[in-house]
C-alpha cells in the first residue's frame, strides 16, 4: 500500500465501508460498525468496533487507525475521544444525494483512489437517473382516507 494515503481505517458507520469495499480499498479497514451490513463480508472479515453513538475506544486504539472515518455530530464524543489520543478522524455530514456522491469522491481520494471513486460516483447517479426515468412511467396512486365512517376524502400522488 502507497504510505501517502491511510492504510489502517476504522468506520464508523457503514457508509465508509460500503464505499471501500467499492472502490477495492478494503484492506485498508482494520475496524467497522456492529450496524454494517453492507457489504455483507465486511461483517465476516473485519472486526466490529463501535455502534453508532458509542464505541470502544480502547479497541479502536489498539487497532492503531491512521484513519478513523464517521458521520455526523453525533459521533462527536467518539471523535473527541479519538483526536485526545493522536487518532486523525474525519466525520461528514452529508444530508442530500449531492453531498453523499462528494463524500464517495472525498472519501476515494483520501485513500488515493480518486479515479475509481470518481468512476463510482458517476456509476451511482446514472443508477438513480435510470431509477427516476422508470417511476415516472409508473401511473399515479389514487388513495381514499375516511375517518370515523364519514365521506372519504381522496388524494391523488404521482412521481
């Protein structure tokens, strides 16, 4: 492994892992979530080390992270924790589809592989382009509500 990029990653969470394992980058996780479920074989290969709002520090420690990869400001603690003791640690905070396909494509550079991320990225929003294009071919849904035995009032959703 290239000794510019991190080459021992804890996440946090399971989005990091997913897109690791993505890009091909999964020998450099020494540590996941106990909520990863994707991709499976992360649950098989690597050891969990945390939960969303707590983990054990110590465990984390002992993996000796140059990374440690999470989300949001509720991992805040857990990141605290972590820079106390020399850990580098990156949390995001993306809240739109936008900020998750810039998060694959920070993520992927920070390991060094940009051009794969890139490539995912662009493979994930051509994915939910062609998912958009088909439900709008979908017909609308008409729903009847009546409460308590009154005349039902109607609603129609379409995509």
């Amino acid at each position: 492994m290239d000794g510019r990029y991190p080459s021992r990653i804890v996440c946090l969470t399971e989005e990091p892992t997913e897109v690791l394992y993505a890009l091909g980058e999964e020998a450099r996780i020494v540590g996941i979530s106990g909520f990863t479920v994707r991709p499976a074989r992360a649950r098989r290969e690597k050891p969990r080390v945390c939960a969303f709002t707590s983990a054990k520090v110590g465990r984390i420690l002992a993996l000796r992270p140059d990374l440690v990869v999470g989300f949001s400001d509720i991992q805040a603690d857990i990141a605290r924790e972590l820079i106390k003791n020399g850990v580098e640690v990156w949390i995001s905070n993306h809240r739109s589809v936008e900020g998750i396909l810039g998060y694959v494509r920070r993520l992927g550079a920070m390991v060094g592989a940009a051009d794969r991320a890139l490539r995912h990225a662009a493979e994930l929003e051509a994915h939910m382009n062609r998912v958009r294009q088909a439900a709008a071919q979908l017909p609308g849904v008409h729903a009847s509500i009546s409460r308590n035995g009154t005349s039902p009032s109607s609603a129609e959703f379409t995509g």
